[in-house]
C-alpha cells in the first residue's frame, strides 16, 4: 500500500499524490508526459483533487485556495491534451475537467477576477462540446453553465444569463437530475431578482422547491448537495431584496442566517449581510446590527473578496445613515472583527 503523507495547506489536510497534480516534475505528470498512457490510479486521483478543490472552496472560499485550484485546472488540461488515455480514463478526465471548470471558475468569481473566470467557464464549454456522450459530461455541462449564468446575472448580463440557462436546461434534457434542475431554475431566482421581475422569481423558487423535493440523493452529483431549502430560502430572499421588496425578503432571509449553524460559512455571512441590509430598510436598525455582527462572526472563516465588499457597504451604509444609533454604535466599535484578506 502506498503510504500517504500529509501537509497543511490552507487549513485542509492535502495527499501527496494530489499535489502530484501541481508539479510538472512529478512523477505521475512525468510519466504522462513521457508518452505512458494514463492510469485509472491517476485518473482517480485527478477525481480526488477536482473534489477536493470544490470542498475547500465551500469550506474557506476562494482567497486561499486560487494558486492551489489554478494549478490543477491546468494540469488537468495538459493531461487531456498531451497524453494517451483509454476512452474510459477519456470520459472520466473530460468530466472531471468540466467540473473543475465550474469550481475554478467560481473561485475566481468570488475573488472579482471576472474576465479570468468568463475564460475558464469557456475552456470547460470548449471541452464540452468535445466530450464522450454521457450522463456525468452532461451534468458537470449543466452546471457549467448555471453557474457561468450566475456570474451574468451578478454583472448585470442579464440576456446572457438567461441565454445560458436555456441551453442548460435544453441541451440535453434527459440527463437533467432533479437537483441539477432544482440548481438551474435556483439561477432563475437570482436572475429575477436583478431584474426585478417577481412573478418570474416567484415562479422559478416554485419549480426549484418541487425539484428538490423529487431528488433522490444517493442518484445525484456531489456537488449538488449543497442545496437545501433554506439555501433556496436564503436566494429567494436576497433576489426579493435585489427586486426592492425588503420587506418581503426578511422573513425569507432570516431563517438561513440565525438558525443554520453548520456548513458553507460564505453563504451564510453573505445572506446575513442581506439581511442587515433589508432589515436597515425596513427601519429595523436594531435587527440590522444584529444581522452585520452574525456576518462578523463568519468572517474570520471566509475568504471571499465579493462577500467581504458586501459586508463592507452594507456597514457603510449603517455608519451614514445610523450612526448615532445605539446598536450601530456598538458594531462600528467592535474589535472583533479580522481584516479583509488581501488582494491575490
């Protein structure tokens, strides 16, 4: 048996052959690159690292693990396009590919390097189109391009947004899995919400809540189970807050920020920072500092350049509108809270 040994890298325990990945010197890479076809025991632990890198990003988010992703992104290209593979080996690094198109593509997102994340989410599309016909491609596809939609609508792209969604649902249908639609029609909330179109919002976390409720876990990609329904609680409630209706958006925001106590801490300081800005709007100035100071509390855990800004305006804000309020007073002067990671 092969002994694993372990570093530390960003707070997450990473194999050895992992980090085989980032070394062009490896021994795996090297003998990929030497003409030896590639092996189940590589394709395996390219799978590994591809999970790996969506699970660190879900845990810390994207300041600290860029390089790290980077790396195997394009070590993963270099396989698919330099080396000889079998046409199972072929399917399964295509896929995996795709799916760390979407991962890479999002940190990069999160961290606002927009452009650099329009051309990784394009490089996973390219290879796409050129991948075996098969459920998992399909899937990875999917999501692919739900969360490049996502991007759009944060940008303001709203056409494209929407295009994408429409070839995410209607590319290849039948591969649809409950949660991969639940996952698409979630990007219809959010696009509904930017473009203040409620009856398309309500309509879309509608289709999102029955989908959800069909899918049968042990049947669905991994990297759909981050859904829940007060993740789709927390999204109907920012979009409703995007579509200027705060005071609807409070009862849904509430839920996912104060009592989900586990898992995924960027969404959560991102939602709790929705709804500090909500309850501000409301007149609830009280309840707004109490919102921001559970967003402070996730900071330290989240590394994330977008939610961070978030959080920064949604303060701001507070501090020229309230500041003589007493709860506003008191977060404004709260030490507790780190400093923003800095700029990759």
């Amino acid at each position: 048996m092969q002994r694993r040994s372990f570093i530390l890298l960003s707070g997450a325990a990473a194999t050895a052959p992992a980090l085989d990945l980032l070394m062009s010197g490896s021994p795996l890479l090297r003998a990929a690159h030497e003409g030896d076809r590639v092996s189940p025991q590589l394709t395996t632990t390219v799978e590994q690292a591809v999970r790996q890198a969506r699970e660190l990003d879900d845990s810390e988010g994207s300041a600290s693990t860029l390089l790290w992703a980077g790396g195997i992104w394009q070590n993963l290209g270099k396989l698919i396009t330099e080396c000889r593979y079998g046409t199972a080996e072929g399917l399964r690094l295509h896929t995996a590919h795709i799916e760390m198109s979407e991962t890479y593509g999002w940190m990069l997102f999160d961290a606002g390097h927009h452009p650099q994340a329009q051309r990784v989410y394009q490089t996973g599309l390219r290879l796409a189109r050129e991948a075996a016909d098969s459920p998992g491609a399909h899937q990875a596809t999917g999501n692919l391009l739900a969360s490049a939609a996502y991007q759009e609508s944060w940008l303001g792209q709203y056409h494209e947004a929407s295009a994408l969604l429409d070839v995410a649902e209607n590319r290849r249908p039948q591969s649809l899995t409950p949660r991969l639609r639940a996952v698409v029609e979630m990007r219809r909330i959010a696009l509904a919400g930017q473009t203040g179109d409620t009856e398309a919002l309500r309509r879309a976390d509608g289709q999102t809540r029955t989908h959800l409720a069909s899918a049968r876990d042990s049947e669905e990609p991994y990297w759909s189970l981050w859904l829940s329904p007060s993740a789709v609680d927390a999204q109907t409630g920012r979009a409703l807050l995007a579509a200027h209706h705060p005071d609807l958006a409070e009862a849904y925001l509430g839920g996912r920020t104060v009592d989900d106590a586990e898992g995924y801490p960027r969404d959560r300081m991102l939602f709790a920072s929705e709804l500090a800005a909500a309850r501000a709007q409301t007149g609830d100035v009280t309840g707004a500092a109490h919102a921001a100071r559970k967003a402070l509390t996730l900071a330290a855990q989240v590394g994330s350049h977008r939610v961070h800004r978030h959080l920064d305006a949604v303060t701001a804000t507070l501090r020229q509108e309230h500041q003589s309020h007493p709860a506003v007073r008191e977060l404004l002067t709260d030490t507790t809270r780190p400093e923003q990671p800095s700029q990759p």
